[in-house]
C-alpha cells in the first residue's frame, strides 16, 4: 500500500510539472475579449466616479 502511494504521488508531482511548464510557443485556441454595460436597474454605474463613495 505505502509503495501505490509513492507511485500515485509521483505520478501527480510530475504531471504538475508538465502541465505548469511556460511554454509559450503554443498559440492561444481562443482570443476573447468581454464588454461590460455596468447598470442599477437603469442608472449607469460609473466605478470611480464624482459621486462615488469610495475612498480617495
């Protein structure tokens, strides 16, 4: 049983390895990009503006 262990282990350790590598001559499958309309029921919600609340 102690001996499945190390295996399972190091079976895990070096499959984070590999998939953590910072290969980055693999090109992007998808280019995304997200657009937000920030609203209160009708109000616009504007983050940081005049009559914001948040600390300056």
């Amino acid at each position: 049983m102690e001996k499945l262990k190390q295996i399972f282990f190091l079976t895990l350790a070096t499959s984070a390895l590999i998939s953590c590598s910072k290969d980055d001559k693999i090109p992007v499958a998808n280019n995304l990009t997200l657009h937000f309309n920030n609203t209160f029921k009708t109000n616009a919600i504007v983050l940081g503006g005049a009559t914001s609340t948040a600390l300056r």
